[in-house]
C-alpha cells in the first residue's frame, strides 16, 4: 500500500512577556543618547505594534517543549507514540548536543532526534524531511518542533548612526515555541514541495557563531535591501513550482508566508501571485517571530475556524542565506 505524509495538527507557545514599539524606541534611545529616532518609526517601517518576550530563565528548548505539550493535549497524541522529534529553531540552548535532545529530555521522549537549521525556512525544509521519511516508511509519525528567543539578539546600543538601519530590523523580533505534527496518512497530505537557493547572498544578514569567529557573542546585523535583492529570480521559480505541482494561487483555501514585516508581508504576496486576503496577518501583534511564523499562522487558522479538513494550503517560506520554498499541503 503506498503511504503518504499528512500534517495532522499544528500548536504554539506564545509567550506572557510584551512589548511595544514605544518601550523599545525609548530603550533604544536610552542606549544611544547621541542618535535621533523619531517616536513611531518601527510601527512605520516595519508595521509592528508590539512583539512577544519570553521569560528570561527560558530557553528555546522550554518553548518547543511548552509548544509539543499544547499539541499533544489538543489533538489527544500519545507523546509515547513519536517515532522522530526535529528541532527547526535558529536560536539553540547550545552548540552540543542538539537542542532537539533537550526538548525530547523535557517532553519524556525516548526516540530518535536531531536538529535542521536553514535560517528562517527551517520548519520549512524539516516538513520535507518528515515527508520523505513517512513515505519511505522510516518513521510513521514525526514531531516538528522550533523556538526562537530573538529578543535576546536586540541590539540596543550602535557604535555609529550610520549602523541604526542595520540595527532596527532586530528590534521587530519576537519570541515563540511551535509543534508541527506530521503522520503517515491513507490519502496525499503533503502534495509535494519545492526549496531554492541563492547562496551568493548570505551575507545580507547575519549572526555570528563567537566559537567559529574566536570573539565574543557577534550581533545580528540585517540590511534588509540587500535581503531582498538576494532573492532575486526566487518569486519566478516558486510560481513556477506552484504550476508544476498543478495549482494556481487562487485555488488555495489558505496561504501562509513568512512575515518579517508588513511591507514584506505584502511584497511576498505579490512574488508569488496570493491575495493578502488569503493569509492571517501575524507579525503587528507579535513581531517576526521566524521559524514559527508559519506554524503560527496554521495554529491561528484552526482557532479560527479557517482551516479544515481537505483545505488546500500553500506554505511559501523565504529565508536569509538566501533561499525559498513551498510546501504544498491537502489539510
């Protein structure tokens, strides 16, 4: 019998701890007596109006972990009944082990793991291997799991103005846990993906690794026209990809794309041919939240009674480095 992948339930861990664009514009400030920021300037550039802040004593891996239990009580999975758990998070308690062991530790697991990381895509390119693992009939039943705690890579202080536009686009973050459930299904759940890559651009933004760099922790630095630019060719070839898998974007009952911003939001929307009526809005009230924006968004869409049962769902990812990709979904 051919067996196929499907994405059974999708969860998130929001995290108690906000804070708005004025707290942070005036924190900013405060760290930088010598530079001008006019009062509004993160809800104009970036349409964010506050963003979500984890406690301080919890890691990526207690997010995720908050996230997979969320999961397993809404949708009534037995933990005991995970064949594979995959930590997709850029942010990770540490560099040895995998982060994905600490999460399993937490959620009393006792099978197989490992960490995939692609900057923002990674939950992205993590459903793809769940995939390919269920249909090859490796695991029947894997957990995606992803956090991030990216307010902790806010940079508050600059050396100079000139560096206050590379700067901003960290204090639009924020922090978040998911869970993606994938199962071994009768019928085509996962209708195929497709991932792209312009590695020319990586340098468009960047965190450093201080053991790699043999310096103390480097800072996230973001010039967001060169991250655009990087994607150059990608909107033509995700399109491309959506035909090949026999599906125009107005067929969709639901969309999700990454939203680092509202204007990006809007750009990427246009690239790859969806109505922004199509998809839930996500980042003004909690920031770009990374690799959860997608979970995130298909999380939002159950709540809301926007997403069921044999629903037709895109998933369009974009990511630094750079790269793309679509995850096409029967829900």
């Amino acid at each position: 019998m051919t067996v196929y992948s499907a994405l059974a339930h999708a969860s998130v861990h929001i995290p108690p701890g906000r804070q708005t664009v004025a707290e942070a514009e005036d924190r900013f400030r405060a760290n930088n007596p010598g530079i001008t920021l006019s009062p509004g300037v993160l809800r104009h550039m970036y349409g964010l109006q506050a963003r979500c802040v984890a406690p301080a004593d919890e890691q990526p891996s207690d997010l995720a972990a908050h996230a997979a239990r969320t999961l397993f009580d809404e949708h009534g999975t037995d933990p005991g009944d995970i064949d594979l758990l995959l930590f997709a998070g850029i942010l990770a308690d540490m560099e040895e082990p995998a982060t994905a062991h600490v999460v399993a530790a937490k959620l009393g697991l006792g099978c197989p793991v490992f960490d995939l990381k692609n900057a923002c895509n990674g939950v992205l390119n993590a459903l793809e291997v769940a995939d390919a693992f269920i249909r090859t009939g490796q695991y029947r039943r894997v957990l995606v799991t992803t956090a991030e705690v990216s307010t902790r890579e806010s940079r508050w202080s600059v050396d100079d103005a000139s560096d206050v536009l590379h700067a901003l686009p960290s204090l639009s973050t924020g922090d978040m846990g998911s869970a993606v459930l994938v199962e071994a299904a009768e019928r085509p759940g996962i209708l195929g993906s497709r991932f792209f890559a312009n590695s020319w651009g990586w340098q468009a933004a960047t965190l450093p690794n201080p053991y790699a760099q043999h310096r103390t922790l480097g800072h996230l630095r973001i010039d967001s026209a060169e991250l655009v630019a990087s994607f150059d060719g990608m909107p033509e070839k995700v399109r491309g990809a959506l035909h090949d898998l026999g599906v125009k974007a107005g067929d969709l009952d639901l969309a999700c794309i990454h939203q680092p911003s509202v204007a990006f939001t809007k750009i990427a929307c246009d690239w790859v041919g969806v109505d922004p009526g199509q998809i839930l809005t996500t980042f003004p009230t909690h920031g770009n939240v990374a690799t959860n924006t997608i979970p995130l968004q298909l999380a939002t869409a159950l709540k809301a009674g926007r997403l069921r049962r044999g629903d037709l769902v895109g998933l369009f990812g974009f990511a630094s480095g750079a790269s793309s990709g679509l995850v096409l979904c029967a829900w």
